[in-house]
C-alpha cells in the first residue's frame, strides 16, 4: 500500500544545514533540499538570523517558504507579514547592561538602541 506523504512540514536552518557557515549564498545542494520538501508539502525556515537575512536568502528560489521564523524564534512571519514576535523587556535589557558593564563586556558608550537595532529592524517585513 503507498502512503500519503503530501502535507509535511519540513523545517530547515540556514547555516551549516542549506549552505556552508562561511559563505552567503544557499548550496545548490540546500536549494535542491527545499525544492524537494516543497514538493510533500509545507517548508518553513527556522534561523537565528535576522528576517531581512533569510528574506535575500530565499527571495529568487522557485517556491519560497511561507513561514520564517527569525531571531531565534522571537519573530515569526508567514507570508511576509508579522504574526508574532518576543520581546526581551525593557528592565531586563537595562540589568543584563548592566552585569554586562562590569564584567566590561558591554561597552556603556554604545547606545542600547544600537544593541538592539537589528531586532528592530528585523520586524519590518519585506514582501516577495
């Protein structure tokens, strides 16, 4: 008897699983992999980096993944548009400077807005 195997979901990181660590484009062997997933069904793509970072990753393959997860996880987009995001409080943003100070990791000169910028700047969606 053959199965069904339509209307999977496949979930894919970006680095070191669709290309190589060191480089900035998708291995043809990872474009392969998404085509082929896309193929049983739904693909979504899970990765630390930024959404505009996947978005000029995937945005000319034939069949682009619906849903992105960014950041980690604390973005996540379907078709382009924000669904739902998390966001480190405030308070706990100011605490974690703070311990991060006097360990002198944290450069106090550096405003907390260039911290967290690229977050910000990761929940303006791009259409494809």
């Amino acid at each position: 008897m053959e199965k069904n195997i339509k209307n999977i979901i496949t979930v894919f990181d970006i680095d070191g699983t669709l290309m190589p660590i060191s480089s900035s484009i998708l291995d043809p062997n990872g474009t392969e992999a998404l085509s082929k997933a896309a193929e049983l069904g739904e693909v979504v793509i899970a990765s630390a980096r930024l959404y505009q970072g996947i978005f000029f990753l995937i945005k000319d393959l034939p069949s682009k993944p619906r849903v992105i997860i960014a950041l980690n996880g604390a973005a996540t987009f379907i078709d382009g548009k924000l669904v739902d995001s998390v966001a480190i409080p405030e308070d706990t943003v100011g605490k974690v400077t703070g311990i991060l100070t006097q360990l002198s990791i944290y450069n106090h000169k550096t405003p907390l807005y260039g911290i967290l910028r690229p977050f910000f700047w990761s929940l303006q969606p791009l259409k494809f």
